[in-house]
C-alpha cells in the first residue's frame, strides 16, 4: 500500500512539475491537405459481411500538417505525385490528383525540410506515396507494420516497401516505431493512439486544438461514416477482432473527449476543417 502511494505520490509531482514547465498550451495549428482521389465503382471489398455490395462511391485522400511551435508534423503522405493532371484506372477503381503535398506546402511558405516528423496512419499506398519528398523528417509509424515493410521482398497492392527506402538500409534517416500510444511533440498536444486491426500497427491521431477543441483523425479505422454506425470491417483488414476492439476504444475516447471526429476518406467530412489553405486553430 506504502508503494502504491508513494508511486501516485511520485505521479502527482511529476506531472506538476511537466505542468510547470510547459506553461501556456501548446501553439497549435492543423491544415487539411488534399492528396487525392478515388472513385470505387463497387465497395464490396469494404465489409465482409456485404453490407455495400454493389455500391459506388468516391473516397477523398486527406492529408494534415500540423504545426506546434517551430516544429511541423506531416500526418499521412497520399497517393503518387505522378497522378497530378492525369488518373489511372484498375480493377474498378479510378485514381487521380490535383496538387502535391509538395507544391501545396510551398503555398504556405512551408518547404519539406520544414517538417520535423513525417507520420503515417499506416502502410497502405493511398497514405505513403510522397513519404520519399519528406526524407529528412523523422518517420513515426507503428511498430507492427514497421516490421512488416522491413520483411516486404517487393511490391504488394497492399504494402509496398518502395515509398519508405529513405528509412531502410544501412545509410537511413531516423524512424521512431510506435509499439503502443505516442506523445508526438512531448507536451500532449498530438499524441499517435494504438488502433489495429486494418493493418497490425495502424494508428489515429489525437490533436487538442487551442481553439476547436479535441479532434480524433481516423487513419483508416473508418473510411466513411456508415461503417461507425453498422460496424463495417474491410475484408482486406488483417484482423477482424482487433479492429472490432479498436472501434470500441476510438468510439468511447471520442465520446469521453467530445472529440470531433474526422474520417479523412469521406468527402462529408471536408468541412470540419477549413478549406485550405486557411487553418484550423
């Protein structure tokens, strides 16, 4: 019992010291980048029960840079540049873009060395295929899809090791593998929240904004509003259980923190962020 109060003891001062020395909170700042598009003819693939058989629809590819202080975090990297002013159709599914992460940052005066930490929800193509313009920044990504990128022996539709080769080999940058939840900045502003299941090291971020309030970034936990509410799982996740749980936990932490929650593939949801290049505070 002695331990046990003298460990909450210890908790309690630790934390008024962080608090101390933190001061005011954290200068935040979010842009919601476009990094893409694409139009599904049939959404089968999205459950495995058929719940959206036959169904089109048009998925948005979103990007976020989030800016604390001096420092830059690009959370998700889109599809391939070379899709800017032209798109590529296979197996149902058109793929295209207007604008790089790239051109789009240099609007804002934000240039890829700018960028401290390159963070991605997950491996999947749609959310990694500019991470090579961003090879300086730190790459910080769950621990489970980071092994499983360095076992990959070549291109896959699903993990294609390609887009990260700035962080393999010998000669790499820095990479920080997430194994449970990760404090982005140290100060609690945006923190990486486990959530696998569509991929074994998929994460969501948790950005407090000064102004709006708690946002959650679902990653591909969720790709439209539908699966929240009948509980869709893809058939191309790896786990149907441990997305199953990873709903459960996004759900309750989203209703715990009043969070608004923002589901990056659904076109609805364009407007709980403002248009860029204007921000959100």
């Amino acid at each position: 019992m002695k331990t046990f109060l003298g460990w909450l003891l210890a908790l309690g001062l630790a934390a008024s010291a962080t608090a101390q020395d933190t001061g005011s909170a954290p200068d935040l700042e979010m842009w919601r980048l476009g990094c893409g598009e694409l139009e599904i003819s049939d959404m089968a693939a999205f459950s495995d029960a058929h719940l959206y058989d036959g169904e089109p629809r048009t998925l948005t590819v979103s990007c976020y840079l989030i800016r604390n202080g001096d420092q830059y975090l690009l959370w998700d990297a889109g599809l391939d540049k070379a899709l800017v002013g032209a798109s590529f159709t296979q197996s149902g599914a058109t793929l295209s873009m207007e604008q790089s992460i790239e051109k789009q940052l240099e609007s804002i005066g934000i240039s890829p060395s700018d960028v401290t930490y390159a963070g991605v929800s997950h491996f999947h193509f749609d959310h990694v295929m500019q991470l090579p313009d961003f090879a300086q920044s730190t790459l910080l990504i769950g621990a489970k899809d980071w092994e499983m990128i360095k076992a990959a022996t070549g291109p896959d539709p699903l993990l294609d090791p390609r887009p990260f080769a700035p962080w393999l080999g010998d000669d790499t940058g820095q990479v920080t593998a997430i194994a449970k939840d990760h404090d982005v900045f140290g100060d609690g502003s945006v923190v990486m929240k486990a959530t696998p299941g569509h991929t074994p090291g998929h994460t969501v971020l948790l950005v407090r904004m000064p102004q709006m309030g708690n946002v959650l970034l679902t990653g591909d936990l969720y790709h439209f509003e539908e699966q929240v509410t009948n509980r869709g799982v893809p058939e191309f996740n790896t786990d149907r259980a441990d997305t199953l749980a990873s709903f459960e936990r996004f759900n309750a932490t989203a209703k715990t923190l009043n969070a608004t929650v923002i589901i990056g593939h659904d076109p609805r949801h364009l407007d709980r962020l403002p248009p860029f290049p204007e921000s959100a505070r």
